[in-house]
C-alpha cells in the first residue's frame, strides 16, 4: 500500500506542545498494519488559534476525526454539541468525532485506558487510596475511573488550588470520599502524576516519594521519556509502575469504537507488534 496518495484519510491530534505525543506512530502504525490508507497527523496549535482551527477542521472532507491532548481538552468539549455521559460528567474531551450533520460529539477515554493498563497487569485498584496530581483534563478523568474502579477514596492536587477545590467537590458530589492533598505519597498506596512535570530533563519531581510503600502503584501519564524520574523513584521502592505508554495503548479500542474507524486489532499486543515492524522496515 502506498504511504500517502490522494485516498489517503486523516486522523488528527491537536495539542500544544504536541512534539511529545505518540499518538502519530502509533495509529499511523496500526493503519499500515492492517491496511488501511489513513495517517495520523500532529497539529500544533496554541490556545489563541483553537477556534479558527476546528472551524478549519469543518472544511476537511478526509478526516477520520481528532484526538485532543494537553492543554485542549476542557476547551474542546465547548466545541462539542454533545458529549457522552462520560465526558459530561468529568467536564473535558479527548477525542471528537464530527457527525453528518457536521456537528461534533466529544468522549473522553484516558482514565479508561489507565484503569484498563492496571487491570492488564493483574494490579487491584478497589479499596486503594488514590492520590492524583494535576487536575487539567486527564486528571479528571482519571480521578473519575479510579473511583468508577473501586478505589477507597481519592484525592487530588493541581498548582492551581480552583481547578483542584472543583474536581474534589465533583468526586465528592458523585459520592466518592475526596479532597485536597499535598503532593506526596506518604498515605496513598496508588499515586499518579497527571501533570506535564518530567517531560523535561531538568523538571523538578512532581510528587514527594517519602513514605511511598512497596505495595503502591505508581502511574505516570507522560509519555516521553517513558521511564520518568518520578517512575524511576518509585521503582526504586519495589513499586508496581505504569508509564504513559500503557494508559496511551489501552485506550485505542475505547477510541477506535467511538470514532467508527475501519476495523483495527488495538490490543497492546497489536501495538507492539505494528511498532516493531515499522521499526524494522
């Protein structure tokens, strides 16, 4: 099959930064796998351009539809004329599908792919203390997954003490035990880092390992480098840890469903194998 031609349909992902994303190679991967003449392209676009951009999008007759990456998703979902009840009930959206009558309809699936990461790996989530840092659009989700899994409690932390005070009062008001908390392990026994820290070399850690038990699970949402200095330090403890790249492989099945793409296997053994032979072609 060719790489490119005139056929050749568009799955987009917007962000900004958007350099860091492995949502490209990944897609673009499975596409090729399994025959199916469509790419995934990254676009760079800032806060300031976002509504002349999916106004843009309106005019594009060969997308396959749009992934939404930090810091998008809680605008995104003002773009959408519907949301899944999902989407509805944590506030933002990461991936948009355009309907016939050129509306869009938003979902949003990373907390499912973390939660289905863990799972995978035979790890328990009910009856865990949670503790999330960073409340922008993936920390939403994910604090409602893990309470949607069964977690004990969950609490939560972002920079920003408004956006944390209204995801504790939303957990809390769909009746899971929940507040603020500093950003430290020491009484949680699944802890995960939903901000951008540890994307760059020199970033400070995000969360304070002090105290982090051996039985805790240590999740981490950024995707490169895939090993960051807080996984390191919680590996380092004898932790269970989980990378970006498995919450980012486990939600392509969610993804794919919603957005009606051609028939793909994206399992995380797929993925393995759709990357490892791209590698060596």
């Amino acid at each position: 099959m060719k790489v490119v031609d005139g056929a050749t349909r568009v799955l987009g992902i917007v962000g900004d930064p958007i350099a860091q994303v492995r949502s490209p190679e990944v897609w673009s991967a499975l596409f090729r796998a399994n025959g199916v003449n469509a790419l995934c392209i990254p676009f760079h676009v800032n806060a300031a351009e976002l509504e002349a951009f999916f106004a843009g999008l309106q005019t594009v007759q060969n997308l396959l539809g749009l992934i939404v990456t930090i810091p998008h998703k809680p605008a995104a979902a003002r773009y959408a004329a519907s949301l899944t009840d999902r989407a509805r009930k944590v506030g933002p959206a990461n991936v948009m599908r355009r309907e016939a009558d050129g509306t869009w309809t938003g979902d949003i699936v990373d907390g499912v792919g973390l939660v289905s990461g863990l799972l995978a790996a035979g790890q328990r989530i009910a009856g865990r203390r949670a503790l999330v840092v960073g409340s922008g659009g993936v920390g939403r989700a994910i604090a409602f997954a893990i309470a949607d899994a069964g977690a004990e409690s969950v609490h939560v932390y972002d920079v920003l003490p408004d956006r944390a005070e209204d995801l504790a009062a939303r957990l809390a008001e769909a009746g899971t035990q929940s507040g603020i908390a500093p950003p430290a392990a020491k009484g949680f026994d699944l802890v995960v880092n939903a901000s951008p820290l540890g994307m760059k070399r020199d970033d400070p850690l995000p969360i304070d390992p002090t105290g982090l038990d051996e039985s805790a699970i240590a999740v981490d949402v950024v995707v490169h480098p895939e090993m960051t200095p807080w996984l390191s330090a919680a590996a380092s403890r004898g932790c269970h840890v989980q990378s970006g790249h498995v919450m980012t492989d486990h939600q392509l099945v969610a993804m794919q469903a919603f957005l009606g793409l051609p028939t793909l296997d994206c399992t995380p053994a797929a993925v393995a194998k759709a990357m490892q032979d791209e590698a060596s072609s």
